[in-house]
C-alpha cells in the first residue's frame, strides 16, 4: 500500500502531482468525453497540455473546426480521463469546458511544436466523409487554433494497489476536502 494513498489530503496532492508530470511524454494522452450531437456520449483522445491545481484547471488543444467544438458549444459540461500505469492511478476530471480561440489562443500558438502545427488545419474539417484514407490536406492555420480548458469542479480518483484499492472524490464545491468512497 502506497503512503499517499492513506490520507485524503496527501491523495489529492498526489493525483495533482500526477496531472502536473502529465503534461511531459509519455503520460500526457488522455480522453476528452463530452455529450455528442444526439445527445449520448462521446470519447477521443487528446493531449493534456496545462494543468493547474490553484486554478483548477486543465487544457488541451484542438483544431477549432472539429466536431467536438460544436459538442461544446451545444453543452460545455465534459469529462477528462487519465490512466497512469506506473502509479495504478485513474482519475476523472468532471466539469465544465471553456473554448478559447482567435486573438484568445493565439499567445499560446508560439508554444505549439512546428510538427504538431498541421494538425490545425486540417482540410476538409475534422470528421468530414472523405474519398479516401489520404483525400485531405494538412496546413498549419493559427486561425483554427483553439485551446480547451476545463473547470473542474469535480475529480474522482482510483488507485488500484495489489489486493487493496482507494477511491476518494475532491469536489470544487466544498473547497476540494474530499471523502472516501468504496472502490
């Protein structure tokens, strides 16, 4: 059993702890779920890009034409999910999205390797029918640049360690002191 996991004060340091080495490879691969056109659930992996435990907050970033802008747009409330196999640790950030675009994202352009760029960009939109595997076109667009930053108002942490797990919920609400719940 880990130490960390003991204390609901020294698990919620941890899990922020967790998000702050995210944000470096290998780790930073999460999944953004948000709540689809049809009104169902949808999932897809992104890169975590910032987290900020004072602020409590996280960001992505994606092309401003993709599909899962127009999902925010319909209903901001999303979910982010992380995995880190090394510390058996799985948390969900529950909250709500803010979409940053424009001269709003554009201080965080310079930031964004110049091989990730074309990923901004890309032609047809994201999600778009195509003829074939490679019927599309990639060129960097600062334009379509967009940052996503979750407010989260909720994290739900499992730590799966050998025969004895720990589950505890941090809620925003009631300035993060968190309970236990059963694994």
């Amino acid at each position: 059993m880990t130490d960390w996991s003991k204390s609901l004060e020294d698990f919620h340091a941890r899990l922020w702890l967790d998000l702050s080495n995210a944000v470096t490879p290998p780790a930073r691969r999460i999944v953004l779920s948000t709540i689809g056109r049809s009104g169902g659930p949808e999932a897809r992996m992104a890169v975590l890009r910032a987290a900020d435990r004072g602020r409590a907050e996280a960001a992505i970033h994606t092309d401003s034409h993709s599909t899962k802008i127009a999902e925010l747009h319909a209903d901001p409330r999303a979910t982010l999910h992380s995995w880190n196999d090394t510390l058996q640790l799985q948390l969900r950030l529950r909250g709500v999205m803010r979409i940053a675009t424009g001269d709003d994202a554009a201080h965080l352009w310079p930031q964004v390797p110049d091989g990730s760029r074309s990923s901004y960009g890309v032609t047809p939109a994201p999600g778009t029918a195509i003829a074939s595997s490679d019927a599309y076109s990639r060129a960097p667009d600062p334009g379509r640049f967009a940052v996503l930053t979750l407010r989260i108002e909720e994290i739900d942490a499992v730590h799966l360690s050998g025969d004895y797990h720990r589950r505890a919920v941090f809620c925003r609400r009631n300035g993060w002191a968190g309970a236990w719940l059963a694994p």
